[in-house]
C-alpha cells in the first residue's frame, strides 16, 4: 500500500487507518516491513508513525483485508 522508496527517508511521515466496514468480524491485517503489527476490525481506525526508512530494512506497509470487497478509508500526511 505505502512504499517507503516512493518517500523521503526517516522522516515523521503519520498514516491513518479506517475500517468502513459493519461486519464485526471483517478486519484489515497491518504489516510494516514484513511484520504483522496489528488489525482493525470493523469501525476501528488506527494512527501511526512511519518513518519510511528504506536504508536497512524495507519498511513497506501493506494492509491485507480478511474479506473481498471492503473498504478501507487511509490517508498519509508526509513530512517532506
């Protein structure tokens, strides 16, 4: 979802996270750099740092829905 390469390095870049959807067990899995940091679920949002280091570690964020078909609303505020 958010490459790191596609931003500056080591800033504090801010991701924002919303789950849309209104089944209770529909969820969205956050990955950062490979590794599962957590899950929304249904009408939970989340807020997150990002430093979008790319130098050691690939710092993607994907995000992996449980279900097809549901929405997520996300922004990222940059600190470029």
């Amino acid at each position: 979802m958010f490459a790191a390469a596609d931003y500056t390095d080591d800033k504090a870049h801010k991701v924002y996270l919303k789950n849309l959807s209104t089944t209770a067990a529909e969820y969205f899995e956050i990955q950062v750099a490979g590794t599962v940091v957590g899950r929304i679920y249904a009408g939970d949002w989340a807020f997150l740092p990002w430093s979008a280091d790319s130098t050691g570690t690939n710092c993607d964020i994907d995000i992996t829905p449980s279900a097809s078909n549901m929405t997520l609303e996300y922004m990222l505020f940059t600190d470029d």
